[in-house]
C-alpha cells in the first residue's frame, strides 16, 4: 500500500490534535483510508519552543520551502491563521503539485475564488471542513448530503466563544467583561477577542456557507455585521422574561431570489432547537426544498473537535472522494450571483431596550416617533421604580429601563426612528435593538 505523506504546516492547538491523530492511530488511518497516513513533515516558526507531543526524527522543520520542493510530500495540512503570508503559501503548495486541507476560513472568506481556480488549474483539492463549526460536518452536509435540494435558509450559531459568553452571562448572572476574561483563561477567547465578540468570525464562516449553499460569493461589507459586546446582563434577562434567549445568530435566506444576510445578536423563542445550544457549542440550522429543516450540532473549536475535521478530510483526499467531489462541487465558480437585500430592506421583528427618565411623556413621546416611522407595538415593560428611589433621586430625574418589542417593520425603518430619538433629552445615549429570529 503507498502511503499517504502528508506535511503540517502550523502546529499550534489544532495542528498538535491532528500530528496526534495520525501518530497515535495508525491503524485506524489504514483501516479507514486504505493505505497508510505518514507525517513527513511538521512546520513551525520556533522549533526550540516546548511542544505537547513526541515526534519522529527529522518531522520538525521551520522550512516551508522544504514541503514546497519535496516531491514525495502528497498532501500539505495548511492550519496557518490569517491572510498573509498563508495566501501565498498555499498558492506555491498548490502549483508545486499538492493538495491542501485548510482549517483558515479568513483566507477562504477573502481569497477562495482565487485559492479554487489556481487548485482546478493544476488537477488539485483543496479541503475545507475545518474551516466552519470546528467538529460539526456541515461542509460534507452541504456538499454531499443536500445536494438533491435547493437550500433555502441557514441559522446559525457559529462562534462558541460568544455562545459562552451569552450562556455564563444569564446562567451565573454575571457581567460581560467578567465572562469574557474567564473565556480567555480557559482559552476560548484569544488575547485580543474582537473578531469573536464582534461577529466578524461568525461573518466569515457565513460567507463560505452562502457561496456554498447558494453559488453566490458576498463580502462582510454586503451584510448587517454587529457582536455581543454592546449587551447588558439585563438584555439577557428581559430576554428571558419574554420567553426567548438572546444568541449571535448568523443568517442567510433565499427570499423572492434575493440573499437575506445578517450576524447580529438575536431574539431566539426557547422551545427552538437553536435556543438550546449553551456553552461553546454551535449549531447549524438548515432548510432545503425537498428535505425540509436539518439541525447539525456539535463543538465548534478546540483541539481535537478541529482536529477530527481536519483528519477527515486526510482521509477523503487518501481515498481519492474530495478530488472526486472538488471537481463535481459547484465551488467559487463563475456563474451568474444571486442579488443580496439591502439591509435596510430587510424586515423583522425587533427588541428595542432604553434608559429613560421616570416622569410623564417620555414613553408618549417614544411611542410617537416609532409610530411616524411606521413601527407598531406589540407589547412594553417597564418595570415599576420603588418609592424610595424616586425619594432619593428628587434633585434629579431617576432612570428606568423599558423594553419595548414591535411588530414586524423594515430595519430602515428602525435607523429612522433612532435618528429622532437621539434627539429626546429624557433618554440614555446607550440604546439596544436587536432583531427576532420567527
């Protein structure tokens, strides 16, 4: 049987869980692939830094170049972050006669078009299940599975460290910054955890998703992109009290042709399956023509869920399926993109959460300006301020918090309204609104 030579070019948390795999079991490698799995090379940029693993004599190299020139080398795991020098990386892999598995959904996200045209030029793959939702198989589902559908809407929780966050917040009735510092320590957040917290992650993999699922390749700039880390403990739980749980819901929807795309914080009715996903889990939730609703759930991230992902695709590309199916798989082709709504268009329930001053007219001065934009009440809470602390505040109006949730209007319609409520002396700076997922 001819081995499979395959180099790992990164071994940081997911490149170590793979190196493992293929180390530790070679014989499930033989018996699912058919031949041998052999790890030639592991690339880094510090050979001297201590490592979780053992590795044979001579694996561990701090020259790309190497995996580049080595003809025996079939197979180069790129697990590099970021765009650059990971673009050009994989282009010389792929022109030096290799295929690629990739965990860089950025690079994909930017650069697949580029990536798949150059791999279909020189007969190669580039593998990708990695790249969204960590150990959930979503790729192979859209790829393999729902392929006699038309796929008609995707809802998605594809960030765990913002699902975690979300989660300890309303769980242990704790502040956003003290979760967020606790994600860090337990290596769910990074140092610097802005494209998480953002929604810029979650944007990423929806991009690679939606060229999936519908042909269409968008970039972030073409969609409503907010995170998590505008939200209060009390939006959670105001949530809560209405009967909902407040998710980083990435969406993408065929609707009369047009591509309804959003990341944002979103209102999500409890009994859905998708409110159910708690800690760092994602879940992906599609709908296709023929099949009706599909629900994929699983670890998003860490070493070894990421690590499976990546080794499944080692596998299929031993056996010979993922050039079988690159090639049969309507990937970052050129074909005529579906139109995407303009944000403003887009229309949905929504949440609305002020700070107002306790006294007359203020709520009748709201309701006015959300009525004048077209935006109908469906129901308020406001709680009721204690005797006390209005006796306490009488030099100055106290603030109260309302909650308002509408009927159905265009989010057009919400930056309207919000422009005339700047305005209004008697409310806080810091207002929230965030649509309901039906």
């Amino acid at each position: 049987m001819t081995p499979l030579r395959v180099a790992i070019i990164g071994l940081g948390t997911v490149g170590t869980g793979v190196a493992k795999i293929l180390l530790e079991h070679p014989d499930r490698m033989i018996r699912q692939a058919g031949r041998p799995i052999e790890l030639k090379k592991a690339i880094v940029r510090d050979i001297s830094r201590p490592r979780d693993i053992t590795l044979p004599e001579s694996v561990l190299s701090d020259d790309v170049q190497s995996v580049i020139e080595d003809d025996e080398i079939d197979l180069a795991v790129q697990l590099m972050g970021g765009i650059d020098p990971a673009r050009k990386i994989m282009l010389s892999l792929l022109k030096a006669g290799k295929n690629v598995v990739t965990a860089n959904k950025a690079l994909l996200c930017e650069h697949g078009d580029e990536l798949f045209q150059e791999a279909r030029k020189q007969n190669r793959c580039i593998a990708f299940e990695a790249a969204v939702a960590g150990g959930i198989p979503i790729i192979h589902a859209l790829g393999q599975s729902m392929t006699a559908n038309q796929i008609v809407s995707i809802e998605a929780i594809l960030n765990g460290t913002s699902n975690f966050i979300l989660t300890e917040m309303l769980d242990k009735k704790r502040t956003y910054e003290d979760v967020l510092k606790q994600a860090q320590e337990l290596g769910y957040a990074e140092a610097d955890p802005a494209m998480d917290v953002d929604g810029t992650d979650a944007a990423q993999k929806l991009v690679i998703l939606t060229q999936l699922a519908f042909g269409t390749k968008v970039n972030l700039e073409q969609f409503t992109r907010s995170g998590i880390d505008n939200l209060n403990l009390e939006d959670l739980e105001y949530a809560d009290e209405l009967g909902y749980k407040i998710k980083l819901l990435a969406v993408s929807k065929l609707i009369n042709n047009e591509l309804e795309l959003h990341v944002q914080p979103t209102l999500v009715k409890k009994d859905r399956p998708l409110a159910a996903v708690d800690g760092a889990f994602n879940m992906v939730a599609m709908e296709g023509d023929a099949v009706g609703k599909t629900w994929y759930s699983g670890a998003g991230a860490g070493q070894m869920p990421t690590a499976s992902a990546v080794v499944s695709d080692i596998i299929d590309i031993a056996i010979g399926r993922a050039q079988l199916g690159f090639d049969q798989l309507d990937l970052w082709q050129k074909q005529k993109p579906l139109p995407v709504c303009a944000a403003d268009n887009i229309t949905s329930r929504y949440y609305l959460r002020f700070h107002i001053e306790d006294k007359p007219h203020v709520f009748a001065d709201i309701a006015a300006i959300l009525g004048n934009n077209d935006i109908s009440l469906a129901s308020i809470i406001q709680h009721e301020s204690s005797e006390d602390n209005v006796a306490s505040n009488k030099s100055s109006a106290v603030q109260v918090p309302l909650v308002v949730m509408t009927h159905r209007t265009s989010r057009g319609n919400l930056i309207s309204a919000d422009k005339e409520l700047e305005q209004l002396s008697s409310i806080s700076a810091q207002r929230i609104c965030l649509p309901v997922a039906d």
